[in-house]
C-alpha cells in the first residue's frame, strides 16, 4: 500500500493532490488486485496506456512498450491514473483483466458542457482553483491475453465518458475529433520473439469506427547489435482520451510513418546508435492548416559518460519549412570515488527557409558527489545559453526529486544553474532539497522540498 500528498509551488494547501493505493498480488488466480489510483498499460498503448512513452527513444528496444497491465500508482502527476479498482485473474495460459475507474478532472466548464481538460495539475489562483475537479469521468475495461511459448495475443476493449458534453471549440487542427459518438474502442495486439526476432503490433478501433496500426520489428544481434524498423497508420479521427501520443502528435492520430533504428559496438568499447524517423500528416494539424511532412535523422557515438551526437529535423508549419541542425558534446570526468565533474555543450543552426539561419548555443559545468553508502548525494551545475529566439531553444536535462522531473527549453541568453541534494538520515527516511534559478532581465527562482518515509 502506499500514499501520496502533493503540493505544487504557490499552491497553499499542504496536500494539494492526494493518491493513495492497496494492491494485491499472487493469491491463487488472482494475479493482482489494485484498489484506489492505478495505471492500466495494455498492447502497444493505441488504446489504453496512462504511462510514459518513450517512441523518440534512439534506442531500438524502446520502440517496443513492454505491456504492464494493472499496477498501482504512484507518480506526483495529478492527470494520468485510473481511480478505482482492477483485478487480473490467471486461468493457465490466459489472464483475464478488468477495471473500473470514476474520478473527478480538471475542465474549463461552459453552461454547454466541458471545452477543455486542464492537465496542469497547478491550482495556485482563484482562477486555477474553479476548474478542479469540475468534470466527472468514468472508464471501465476488459484485457483477455493468451500466452504461448515466446508469444502473446490479446484484446482490449475500453468504454469511457463524462458527465458533461464535449463542447470544446472546433477549429481546422481538431476538426476530425470524436466529440458525440461512444467513447471508447476495441483493439487487438500480438507479440513474438522468433530467434533474433522480436515481432509486435497493435490494431486499434474507437466508437466511430476509425482505425489505428502500430507495427514493429526488432532484429537482436550479435555483440549488443540492434535494429527496429517501426510502421505507423493513424487515422486523423482515430481518438482515444487514455492511449498514449505513439507518434509525432500529441495524440495518436493523423500520421502515416516509417521509423528505423539500429544499434552497433564499434571500436572495442564505444557504441553507435541511429534513428531515422519520416512522417507524413494528412490532414492540418496544430499550426499547419494544410498536410505536411517531417524526418528527424539522429546519430549518436558514446562511450561510458562520454557522448557525440548530431540531430537533423524538418517540421513544416504555417510560417514556412524549418530545418534545424544540431551538435551535442558530453562527457563527465572522475575526480575522485565519490566526486564527478561534468561537461556540455550544445549548438543549433535553424533555418526557416527564405530567411537567415538563426544559431543557439548553450553549455553547463556540473558538480556531482555520490557518497560511498549513498547516504548523501548532490549536484550542483552552472549553465549558460545564448540563442536568438524559441525556435532555437536547446532542451537540457536536469536532476530532481524522487519522482519529479526537470528538462527546461533555454531560449534567449541567460544562466541558469540548481542544487540538487538527496539525504538519508535514517534507513526508512530520504530527505530531497531542490533549488533552481533562471537569470535573463531578472532572476527567477524555484525551490522544492521532499520527504520520503518507508514503512
């Protein structure tokens, strides 16, 4: 079982969002019982996946979504679990699962219905504060898999709906949307590994009929070597509010595209990782009135803490066809057992076509120490970024609390730098201070505090 309390900077209650949750596993054919706030992660995520995905990955094994069924929940995100019950029941090859969710979501309310989910989790104002918990919202489904030797086939099929209409505005990038049939949707899904082999797929199908396909294949070689090519048929109405954005868009919808990547150990200890991803969009979407296209080429050499890579990207939009370059250098060096120094750099060249290029660059120093028992660790770094606007921001990844994440976009010029500690005093007891500061006009600081007891 376990708990947690909640409270995003500004926001005054002390537990401002709370989750909690009993499971239980391996009793007889019960697999798993999950009661309270759970996740429900089943085929390749076309249909029902409230998880993380990782598609943009380089590396080829993650272009795969290993299916987790039922588990509990336990993330700080406020829009992404199931609240209720599920079970999973074992009958010799199959598993049979079912659950059933009501909760109550964040939505901009209308006397017509809802127009919009607020997935910010932020109720900081009085403004934030009228849309919690405005619209009710239930889900209930079924998973039937059957498992052979070094293969698997299920089916799902999910019903949902809220207490309010969808009365979202309808403009040219959502104009295909589902908004008054049944929600919901059936899908099927297979997995096998044959030798080197490992074959995937998913077809998926909502209340009006429209479809989905993702279909993959990963090539397991010798000396750690990789390749996946991944196929991607997503119909512009396809809608699904909890299977996972599989693709380019933030919903898996409106795009057809081919993804390769391949993996290989090259001299002696290093390794070589590419990606190429083309994608075409038949119909407008967000930004881009007409259908367009887009690739993203990626090559990546690293080495234990040392990294190279080089990144291509289009993306065609309403103001014009961008092409975007980019370099990226890092390597982290050992002072010591317990002390590490490590070093960034990162360049972009964007070129909006029939204008000039427009060039960023960003770079960090970081401090980390990791004492020997891990009682304490910390990390404290300095960054400083120089680009000409927001399309040539640079993404950095940064570290954070126990299940908090930090990937700011530095745009602009500026320095920004955190401290990030982690101590455990006690062997059940971990204690985590953040803080972090932007410098641009003025500075702009963020602080965090987290304590985690285990029972």
């Amino acid at each position: 079982w376990g708990f947690t309390l909640e409270s995003d900077p500004g926001e005054r209650p002390l537990a401002d969002f709370v989750s909690c949750h009993v499971s239980l596993k391996n009793r007889g054919s019960l697999k798993s019982l999950v009661v309270g706030d759970f996740r429900a992660r089943f085929g390749q995520g076309l249909l029902v996946w409230n998880g993380t995905h990782f598609g943009a990955s380089l590396s080829p094994s993650a272009l795969f979504n290993k299916e987790m069924g039922l588990t509990s929940y336990t993330s700080r995100d406020e829009n992404r679990s199931f609240r209720g019950a599920g079970a999973t029941f074992s009958l010799k090859d199959f598993d049979v699962s079912v659950f059933g969710s009501y909760r109550r979501l964040d939505a901009r309310i209308i006397p017509e219905g809802f127009t919009s989910l607020v997935k910010t989790g932020y109720h900081r104002t009085p403004l934030e504060t009228e849309k919690k918990n405005t619209l009710a919202a239930w889900a209930t489904g079924v998973n039937l898999s059957y498992k052979g030797k070094g293969w698997k086939m299920g089916t799902t099929v999910l019903g949902y709906g809220y207490d309010k209409p969808d009365a979202g505005k309808i403009t040219y990038y959502n104009q295909f949307k589902n908004r008054t049939l049944p929600f919901g949707g059936v899908a099927l899904d297979y997995s096998g590994r044959y030798g080197l082999w490992l074959v995937f797929a998913e077809m998926a199908m909502d209340a009006g009929l429209s479809p989905a396909f993702l279909g993959g294949v990963i090539r397991y070689g010798r000396d750690g070597a990789r390749d996946a090519l991944v196929l991607r048929l997503f119909s512009p109405s396809f809608t699904s509010a909890y299977g996972t954005d599989a693709g380019k868009n933030s919903t898996s919808s409106n795009e057809i595209s081919v993804q390769f990547s391949a993996c290989r150990n090259v001299f002696e200890k290093w390794t070589l990782t590419g990606n190429a991803w083309f994608s075409y969009f038949p119909v407008s979407r967000y930004l881009c009135h007409d259908k367009s296209y887009g690739w993203d080429y990626r090559v990546q050499l690293h080495h234990d803490n040392h990294r190279f890579s080089v990144r291509q990207q289009r993306s065609i939009l309403d103001k014009g066809i961008t092409d975007k370059q980019s370099l990226r250098m890092q390597t982290t060096l050992f002072l010591s057992e317990t002390l590490s120094l490590g070093l960034r750099t990162d360049v972009v060249n964007s070129v909006l076509k029939g204008t000039k290029n427009e060039w960023g660059a960003a770079a960090y120093i970081q401090l980390a120490y990791r004492g020997k028992k891990e009682q304490f660790t910390g990390s404290f770094r300095v960054s400083i970024f120089n680009t000409r606007s927001w399309d040539s921001r640079i993404y950095v990844y940064e570290s954070d609390v126990l299940y908090g994440f930090s990937v700011p976009a530095l745009y602009g010029k500026g320095v920004r730098s955190y401290l990030n500690i982690k101590y455990t005093p006690l062997s059940y007891m971990d204690l985590w201070f953040r803080i972090s500061c932007t410098y641009k006009d003025k500075p702009d600081v963020d602080a965090k505090i987290q304590v985690r007891v285990r029972f």
